[in-house]
C-alpha cells in the first residue's frame, strides 16, 4: 500500500466547487415551462375516519388543473414489504398527522394553496395508540382495522408488524449462575433525519404515458420501483433523475410523495413540482423509531457477562414499509460488542399512530447502544471496576462466536486499545471547574459501539474518453463523498491523475441500476464494481493497443497515461491514442463491472466523552468527544474524518436536543427548526477522529463502511459522563437541563 499514488490520500471532493458557488442544481432549482404547483393536503389529526370529503370550491378557482382524491387513484395497496400503504386514505382512515388526503395541482401557489383552503373533511375522530407497551401487548385500538389483508411481517397480527429472536445457548442456566443480575429499561423517541434541504421534485408526463421524475433522493431505483408500483405501471415508463442533494440520512430513500405528485402530472398532463414546506418534511418524512428496550444481565463478581436478555419494541408509526428488515436485522447489535455465550433478544415491530418511521443514519443503532452501554457502565461502576476494564474483558475476540456469526477479526480490541490512548482514559480529570463565573461538575464517560458493514449488489461502466481520460457511469448518487472516491480508485489502477476521472449518476433510464447511498454500504460495494468494470477497460484497452502496437495483450503494461510494451518498452501509445483508434479496431472502448452483495465485514467504534454540567441551571456542555473507529482502509483520509466528526455531532444531538415528542393526544411538536433542536457551531467541542485502519477481508482495498458508526456511542458516552459528573443515571434520551435539575433535586431530597 505504501505504492499507492491517489488511494488513500487527501482528495478535496469533486462536487466542491459547484456547491461552493452555487451552481449546483439541486431538486428546487429544477426548471420546466410552465410547471404547475403542487400541493398536498395532510391529516391534522392523528387518528381518524373520514367521513366525507368536498372538494366543489376547490375545483371552480381560476388556475387549478386538477384536484385528486382517493376516488381519482389507484384502487391496489402497495409497500415495501408490507402492502399496508394505499392512495389519499382510500380504505377511508388516516393514521398520523401528516397523512396525505388529497392533492391539488394549479398555475401558481396562492391559487394551488386556495384550493387546499377549500376542501372540506369531515373526520370522525378516533382514540390514537400512541404506547408501543400497549400497542404490543394488544391493549387498545387497532391503527390497522384489516391487518389481515396486508401481509404482515412474522408473527404480526393486529398492532404488531412482526416477532423477531434470536437465541444462543441457555440464558436461563447462565442466569442462574451468575453472581449478580442487573435489569434496566431505557426509552428514546422519533428523531428527524435533519437534513438542510425539504424535499422537493418535479414530475413530467410524457404523450406516451411514461413519467420523469427530477427528486432529491438517495435512492433513485428505489423511487423509481415505489412510483411505478403505487401507479400500477412497468418500470420502463417511469424514470427517476437524481438531483444533488442537500443531507439525506436516510430519510430520502423512499417515495412518501413522490407517486401523488406523478400522478398530478399524469391527470392534469402537465409538469408539476412540489417543495415541501419544513412541517410536512417533519410531520411525512420518516422520523428516526423510537424504541423501548428493557435489558436483563447477569454477570460475575469480577465483571464477566455471563447472560443476557433483550426484549425491544420498535415504534414505526403508523405505516410499516420496511419494518420486518429494520427490525430483524437490527437483533445482533444488543450483544455484538462482547463475548456473550448465553443471549437472546426479542423484538416487536409495532404500529402506532405516528410518523412512518424508516432510516436514519445507523438505523436503531444510537437508541440500541444509549440502552446496552449505559447498561453495562451501571454495572461497571457497581461492582467497582473501571468501565474500560469491563469492556477490554468481555470484549469480542477473533473466532468467538456471537448472534452475527463468527467473529472475523479483533477490531474492538483494536478501537478500545486506540481509544484508551487517544482519549486519556487513565489520566484523572478534576470534578469541578469555573465556567462563566460558576462552578460547574466534570465528567468522563466512554461507550461502544458495532455496526454490521452490509452492502449491496452494484454495478458500473468505465469508459475511455477520446483525449485519455476515464469516465465512470453508475446509478448510486453523489453523497458522502464516496463518487470520490470511487474516482480515486480508478485514477489508481489505472495510473492516472484524479482530474481524469469522472463520475455520473445518470439517471434511472441510462445508468447501471447500482445500491443507493446509504447503510455505510456505498464505498465498498459500488468499490467493487468499479475495480471490476475498470479491470475490464483495462484488458479492452491493451487488446486496441495491442494491434496498433504489434505486441500481445499480456506483454503490454498501463502507467502514467500511456501503453507500453514490458518487452519493449519503445513501442508505446498514449491511452488518447488508444481511444480515438479503437472504432477502427472493436469499437468504443467502455468497460462493465457487476458485482453482488459483499459479505458483512464488522465495524467497531469506541469513545469518550468530557463534559461539564451546571448544576444549578441543568446546562450540559459536551466539552471534548473522542471517536477511535475502525475504518479498514481510509480511501480519502479527509473525507472520512468528515464523515466521523459529522457523525459524532449528530449524537451530540440525539443525547441532548433532538426529538419529536409525542402527547398522549397523539400530536407530535418539533415541526420546525425552531422547536426541533440541532447542534449548532456553538455547540461543537474538541472534536478527534482516530482512524484505526484495520483491514478487512473481501474488500475493496479493505475499506470498511464509516458513514453511519460514529454516531452510535457517542450519545451512550454523553449520558455516561453526565452520570459521572452529578451521579444520577438517565434512561431516557434527550435529557436537557429540567432533566438534570429534576434529578438533582431527588438526589439530594429537596
């Protein structure tokens, strides 16, 4: 690796300068002549039956061009996974405020809004389940009257979307021999994905009844599928166009509105756009689940787990697409960071009466490892053994065996012996110090964390352009910085420098259909696609040259820009030269690269957290955030430091401000910024990256995924540190400051 001339270095990312100077087009800035408006009127009431919907007025003001509801839509069901979902509340119910109940498209927005104005629902109101306890254990009213009809997940019935366990040796004989048992349960809510840009698309009909889409999406086959499935119509007539996209998280993966705005264009057979205004992205768009985890450990005196229990219910609101993945693939992280021969976890997927629930960066992983690391730091600190100590002694080794199969490598040795190091663990910190004038107590908290580096088939064509350079072509979208690096790795094996290589996404009509940008999945699997697809251009490359250069393929070598024959090394061409000769001789030159799923390959960050407390006012400030995460292989080291210090922030987030609470009413808060609070300049500390490069096998380069990992521990060793700077322990997350001031004042009985 020491050889390598563009992987694995400081790469600004191409897309840079046009976002710099705001040139980039992103789904807003979209243009079409004459597009008319769209807008989509949205349940105010969580849970209700309509009874009659008028939509006369809206129909008669100047400039409207159609107005849907559900007698103008597809009568069928559709889904990811569960067809629970249907058009404008057909089945005649909405389910969470924000629910989409009809759609007006017009010539300009103050008449497109005129019309929503207009229509009039008469809703009967319904009691909403708003307790995912309740919703499992089947008390109450059901979100889903004819859960029969919709293919749920396994073991659904009424509430519950599906059962999911897993299991490995005897818990309860382990149980029973351990020396101490340790039982906690621990809470955490919706979370919006908090992305900059709403989302937004345009949507055009063609005379041949084939729609395109201009979307900000992470996904565009995925939207693509979603659109053609809810419209009833084949693939080929729908094409889906990417735009760039401003933050997406996972929350820009599926179509939640995309399919009404199509059908818009369709009826009124004009160009519709749609912008969704900041409340209807956080009320529509799939919040973060909020889950309820109840944990039960039994360990030894001198700190070894023993067993363990995990019983988890998943909120995912009141749709379930892609609930049974989300949740049955979530079952290993509750027990991957350790050693733990005797574990089960159980775990319901449930609906409720609140947002359609879906990814968010590390999907349940902030909310699992919050519960099993503040878990295990209580236990630590009760037995009298240092929270580094327990974890280094029941850390997962090479060979074990866990709920994910068997253990691959030492990466979580490889991270807590990285972050003892870096966040000086072993040096003692003072309990108190002078901010602003007041006294204010010191903590220190560490916490863990896995993340099961999945990925997904892929695909890509390289092509050889007329003046040498390389040109890539893939259906995975430009985020996270991995086009990037997928322009570092060709630029590499094909010895040339990073400006010649380029990278389109095409759209879903033109480009190889490839995974979408998301899962930490992207750099690794679309990686193997392109070493695949330029190894091919490579091998066409020397076939061109080989004729012109009067040698054989395998006795010609490619460096620095040009072919050369290893025999004789004054027989060579340029790669232009190759290119502008090779209609004559095989036609254009473009290589192709199909790849499946790579195997999981694990990912294991650890971190330490300082932060001071004000006992008085409750304020917490985060002080210093250490992140060690094994990264495998850092194609672009500065890239992935970007991703881990974003990553680390968002915990900060998630441990401290950020959340959608629910009433008992079923009305969720946080629709705006100004409620829904993120982390800001002003709240960022000391932040430190450490790149563990621990190489995995199977792998591009042996990179590992870091996209979603450095979020997962980092609100577990927020809480743990404010537990070790005023001694109260918190089981739910966000806590703000009337959290912490309610707990002082119960600890000291005041």
């Amino acid at each position: 690796m020491n050889k390598l001339k563009v992987a694995g270095k400081n790469i600004p990312r191409y897309d840079l300068p046009d976002k710099a100077v705001g040139t980039a087009k992103f789904a807003a800035d979209v243009t079409a002549a004459q597009p008319l408006v769209g807008l989509i009127l949205r349940s105010p009431l969580p849970y209700a039956r309509i009874v009659s919907i008028n939509t006369e007025e809206a129909t008669k003001i100047p400039g409207v061009r159609s107005v849907l509801t559900s007698n103008d839509c597809p009568p069928h069901r559709f889904g990811l996974e569960i067809k629970d979902m249907c058009w404008l509340a057909r089945d005649g119910y909405v389910r969470y405020i924000g629910d989409p109940i009809a759609a007006v498209a017009a010539e300009s927005l103050d008449a497109a809004q005129a019309a929503l104005d207009s229509i009039k629902v008469r809703y009967e109101a319904l009691e909403p389940v708003v307790d995912p306890l309740k919703a499992r254990d089947g008390k109450g009213p059901l979100v889903h009257k004819d859960w029969k009809k919709v293919g749920l997940g396994p073991y659904g019935e009424g509430n519950i979307i599906g059962r999911y366990e897993m299991a490995m040796g005897d818990v309860g004989a382990a149980m029973e021999k351990a020396d101490h048992i340790f039982e906690h349960t621990f809470q955490t809510p919706y979370a919006h994905s908090g992305y900059i840009e709403p989302h937004a698309c345009t949507a055009e009909p063609g005379a041949d009844g084939k729609i395109t889409i201009w979307t900000t999406t992470q996904a565009p086959f995925v939207i693509r599928e979603q659109v053609a499935e809810a419209l009833g119509i084949p693939l080929a007539k729908v094409k889906v166009i990417p735009t760039e996209i401003g933050g997406g998280f996972g929350g820009k993966i599926h179509s939640f509105f995309e399919h009404i705005i199509a059908l818009l264009a369709l009826k009124s057979s004009r160009v519709v756009r749609h912008e969704m205004t900041r409340e209807d992205d956080h009320n529509g768009v799939s919040p973060r689940q909020g889950l309820r985890i109840h944990l039960k450990t039994g360990v030894s005196s001198d700190g070894k787990i023993l067993a363990r229990e995990s019983d988890v219910i998943v909120d995912h609101g009141a749709y379930g697409p892609g609930a049974p993945t989300q949740a049955s693939s979530r079952i290993p992280m509750f027990t991957s960071c350790y050693n733990i021969p005797d574990c089960s976890v159980t775990m319901a997927s449930v609906y409720t009466n609140g947002p359609i629930c879906g990814s968010v960066r590390g999907p349940c992983g902030p909310q699992c490892f919050f519960a099993t690391e503040v878990h295990l730091d209580i236990i630590a600190r009760e037995l009298g053994i240092d929270p580094l100590e327990i974890r280094q002694k029941n850390a997962i080794r090479k060979g074990d065996t866990g709920l994910f199969g068997t253990q691959k490598d030492d990466g979580m040795l490889k991270v807590l012996e990285s972050i003892a190091k870096e966040g000086n663990w072993g040096e003692t910190i003072e309990t108190n110090v002078d901010l602003e004038g007041t006294s204010w107590k010191l903590g220190r908290g560490l916490a863990v964390s896995f993340w099961r580096g999945s990925g997904g088939a892929s695909a890509c064509t390289a092509r050889l352009n007329a003046d040498g350079s390389v040109q890539l072509l893939s259906g995975s979208v430009n985020l996270t910085g991995a086009t990037t690096s997928m322009c570092q790795i060709a630029a590499e094996m094909m010895d040339i420098d990073f400006e010649q290589v380029s990278f389109d996404s095409g759209d879903t009509d033109t480009a190889p259909e490839s995974i979408h940008a998301a899962g930490s999945m992207l750099t690794r699997s679309m990686g193997a696609a392109v070493i695949v697809a330029v190894d091919d251009l490579k091998e066409k490359i020397r076939v061109v040259a080989a004729e012109k250069l009067e040698a054989a393929p395998d006795d010609l070598k490619i460096d620095r820009g040009r072919v050369s024959s290893i025999s004789t090394p004054e027989r060579s061409m340029s790669l232009s030269e190759v290119a502008k000769a090779a209609p004559g001789i095989t036609g254009y030159i473009m290589g192709q690269g199909e790849t499946q799923a790579p195997a999981f390959c694990p990912i294991y960050t650890a971190q330490i957290a300082e932060v001071a407390v004000n006992p008085d006012s409750g304020e917490v400030k985060v002080l210093r955030l250490v992140c060690s995460q094994d990264v495998g292989f850092a194609m672009n080291p500065i890239s992935v430091v970007g991703q881990m210090e974003g990553g680390m922030l968002q915990g900060i987030g998630l441990a401290l401000m950020e959340e959608q609470p629910r009433d008992e009413a079923g009305n969720i808060y946080g629709g705006t910024f100004h409620e829904y609070l993120l982390p800001t300049s002003l709240d960022v500390p000391e932040l430190k990256a450490v790149m563990v490069e621990n190489k995995a096998d199977d792998t591009p380069y042996g990179m590992r995924g870091v996209g979603e990992p450095p979020i997962l521990a980092a609100p577990a060793a927020i809480m743990n540190a404010i537990a070790d700077a005023v001694g109260t322990r918190f089981f739910e997350i966000p806590v703000g400051p009337h959290h912490i001031c309610e707990a002082i004042r119960k600890e000291s009985g005041t």
